[in-house]
C-alpha cells in the first residue's frame, strides 16, 4: 500500500459518499505527506514499512479516541469511529497468530530472547505484534 493508493481509495470513498472512510483516510494521508517531508529532508524515501508504521498508530489513536467518548456516552461518535478503525484496519495486513509465532519460536536454533526478538523485528515487521512474542517465547 502507497500514499498513491490511499489516495485512490479516498477518492472512491469521496465518490461513495462515506463520509466516516473519507475521514480515516485524511489522518492517514496527512500523516504520510508529513512523513514524507521529513524523510525527503534527510534524502529517504517514504517505504512500506512507513505507511503501515502510520496506518498502525493511526489505528491506536482511533481506539483511544473511541474509548473516551465511549465514557462521555456519545453513541453517534463512538458508531462514526467504529467505521473510521474499519477502514484503517481494511489497509493492514493480517497479524499473526500465538501458535504461528510458536511454531517459527520452535524453529530457530537460538530461542534466547534477544536473538529472537531480533529475527522477529527483521524478517515479520508489521505482521507480528512483539508484545505477543515475548509472551509466546516466556510460556515455551
């Protein structure tokens, strides 16, 4: 996923008229172009390490968002963020479960700690939460 496809996705989402998707999309985006400012600063390029990077901690702002006004008692924002976290976690990729990341623990030679956060970081960036991880790795 690139900014070019975000892009494309809230333009249809425009024509759609959904207007919760076109909300998600604008923090995404914004998020990104600034991003990609930064990096253009230092001579980088934006990558795809990046965007899921901002689609995660566009998703955990959501959720935090959507809790306090759970507490303020505001339904109708509470229903609109439901749709906008849908449509952020629409772009991320599937995380893997305890018994995958259980399995590929199991198959390394080295199952030190470090070692194997190290692997995981490296090669399933995006695609594993590290927290879960740790706990799979503590309970082997």
């Amino acid at each position: 996923m690139t900014l070019n496809d975000l892009k494309k996705e809230k333009i249809a989402a425009m024509k759609r008229r959904d207007t919760d998707a076109v909300n998600a999309l604008n923090v995404v985006i914004n998020k990104l172009m600034l991003l990609t400012i930064e990096k253009r600063e230092k001579g980088d390029a934006l990558d795809e390490a990046d965007v899921l990077t901002v689609l995660k901690k566009t998703e955990k702002e959501l959720l935090e968002e959507r809790l306090a006004f759970e507490k303020a008692g505001r339904t109708e924002t509470v229903a609109s963020l439901d749709k906008q976290l849908e449509t952020v976690r629409k772009y991320l990729p599937q995380m893997m479960s305890a018994e995958e990341i259980k399995e590929i623990i199991l198959s390394l030679e080295n199952k030190s700690l470090p070692s194997v956060m190290k692997h995981f970081k490296a090669e399933y960036a995006g695609k594993v939460d590290m927290k879960t991880v740790s706990e799979v790795l503590k309970s082997l």
